[in-house]
C-alpha cells in the first residue's frame, strides 16, 4: 500500500511539472507577443509625432507663401 501511494504521489509530482512547463512555455510566448506589441506601439507613436510636426511645418510654410504672395501681388 505505501509503495502504490508513493507511485502516485510521483504520478501526480510528474503531471504537475508538466503543467508547469506547458504554462511557462504558455507564459514566454504570451510574454514575447506582449514586448512585439510594446514596440509596434512605441513605432506608432512614433509616426504619429512625426506627421504632426510634418503638418505643422506644411501649415507653417503655406502661411508664409501666402504672405510672399500677398507681398508679390
């Protein structure tokens, strides 16, 4: 009877290790997917400020050509 519990014991030992290496591997991947996330978001925003100091230039030399113009006329 205690050589049965023990080779249960030891069943059930090993199944949870082997959970527990599904769930880590689980866990990494989620976790790298995360980072690839973090860093799409990071370029994003990236772009984002980058078009708006494009627009804002673009808006800037528009008034000034319409002041040459103005000027010119």
């Amino acid at each position: 009877m205690d050589k049965e519990l023990k080779m249960m014991l030891n069943e059930i030992i090993n199944d949870i290790g082997r959970v527990e290496t599904k769930l880590e591997k689980r866990f990494d991947k989620v976790e790298k997917h995360l980072d690839q996330l973090e860093s799409e978001v990071c370029a994003v925003k990236l772009n984002n400020e980058t078009i708006e100091l494009l627009l804002k230039k673009i808006n800037e030399l528009e008034k000034r050509i319409s002041e040459l113009e103005k000027k010119t006329a």
